[in-house]
C-alpha cells in the first residue's frame, strides 16, 4: 500500500549472495580506479558493484540510519542528498520521505544511479528524482532545500569544500544539513573533539586513498565553521572481514545561520 505521496511500505533490504560479496571484494582489492575526471574514477570505481553494493556496505557504513532518525523533515519541504548513490538513504527516512513535497538523489556514478531510479519506480516514490549531477555544482529546480545530506560521500569529493559551499548555498536560513562520514583528527583537535594517535592519522587515509577515497582532518572543523552545530557524535566502526579494527566516523547534524 502507498500513502498519500506515493511512499510504500519498505522493501526487503538487498538480499545478500555469495556471488556479489566477492566480486565486490575483489573489486576493492584489485581494480584500482581510473580515469582522467572524478566522473570517470567514480564509474570505474562503482560499475563493477552495483549489483550487491547495498548489503555489502550496510556492514561498512555505519551511522546512517541513526544520521536519519535526527533530522527533521519539513512537510513541503526539499530534501537533496549529494553523493547519494544507489539511493538507500530514501529508506532511511521511513514513512517521514511522504512529508517532502520533492526529494533529489544527486550522484556522478551511472551504474549507482540505475540501482536509485529502480528503487524510486519500485517504491512508487512519486516525489523523489535520481539526477546525474556534481555535488559541487548541483541546485534543485526550485532553488532552495530544506535539508541537505550526504552520507560517506563527501569523503570522495575532492573539492569536498566546494561540496559544502553549495550545501550552504543551496540551504533556506535554518535549513538543515546532515553528514555521516570517515575522518582522522586533526594532530591538535579543538576542545571536544576526537583525538587520534599517530597511526590512526597515518594508516586510514593511506588505506582510504588507494580507492579515492580521502579522510580529511578539515572535514569536521569546517562543518563546524560553516554551520551551527546541532548535535555531533564521533565514532569507530568495524569493516567487513576485520573485525578488530575500527574506523573512525562521525555523524554531524548543522543548521544554516539565520542572519540577523
């Protein structure tokens, strides 16, 4: 059954085959990404995982479905999601997605894209869009969002800070923005701030970076400047198949100062 605004009951999740997991391993470990545009690294990187992607990294991404359960919804309101892939987050809004008058699953990747525009026709989401778009240049249709989020894709942006910048710009006054995403501390964090050993700084963006993928210090202090900061929490999380290492994450809730 659907409501009003098309949101049906959630689907099962993407169910888990053997086959996928290991050509996703195998992808990770061996196929270095290529290209000579983020658009390209990015479809290289992706291509050969769709199929599968979401099982395989609801046991690496941590953090999304709390980040969700946080942040507001404006009824009749614009929700973009930059980097959003094959568009699970819409999942973790639940029932709350039929609130949004208009919903944009912005993402460069084409492979990652065909999987969200499947789940939009599945789930008879009749307000939602999957749009092939940079995140560092991407405005909605009617100029403005309410909330803006991106969930471990800021992390694959290289003018990640460019990213922000249109956040903010495209966020009416006390809109709300919300990030859940790796990161490495800063040598010398500011007070309540995560402090991370030598290693940690040194091992994850090095790891991270082999597949484009770069942890970024900055990340946390210039949500922070940007935005007021509504709530935050930093975390460790495991990966699939090393269960004794944690990855630093954090999930980060903002709002748009509104001037005076």
């Amino acid at each position: 059954m659907s409501d009003s605004a098309g949101v049906s009951s959630p689907a099962k999740p993407q169910p888990w085959r053997l086959s996928d997991e290991l050509k996703i391993v195998g992808h990770i470990l061996f196929n270095r990404s290529s290209g000579s545009t983020h658009e390209e690294r990015l479809e290289n990187f992706y291509s050969g995982q769709a199929t599968g992607y979401d099982a395989f990294r609801k046991r690496m991404l941590h953090g999304r479905e709390e980040l969700f359960q946080w942040l507001p919804t404006v009824p009749g309101g614009v929700w973009v999601d930059l980097g959003a892939g094959t568009g699970e987050n819409a999942e973790n809004w639940g029932p709350r997605l039929a609130e949004f008058q208009k919903g944009y699953l912005v993402d460069l990747s084409s492979s990652l894209l065909k999987i969200a525009e499947a789940r939009i026709q599945t789930r008879g989401w009749t307000n939602m869009a999957a749009v092939h778009a940079d995140a560092t240049k991407f405005l909605p249709l009617e100029g403005s969002a309410d909330v803006v989020t991106m969930s471990y894709s800021l992390t694959m942006i290289p003018d990640w800070f460019a990213a922000l910048d249109q956040a903010y710009k495209m966020l009416k006054p006390g809109g709300t923005i919300g990030i859940v995403d790796f990161f490495v501390a800063r040598k010398y964090p500011a007070d309540g701030l995560a402090k991370h050993k030598w290693s940690t700084r040194t091992f994850w963006p090095m790891w991270f970076g082999n597949d484009n993928v770069f942890l970024n210090p900055d990340h946390i202090p210039y949500l922070q400047n940007r935005f007021e900061t509504v709530k935050i929490s930093q975390r460790r999380g495991t990966l699939p198949y090393m269960p004794f290492v944690r990855v630093p994450h954090y999930l980060f809730m903002g709002r748009k100062r509104v001037e005076s």
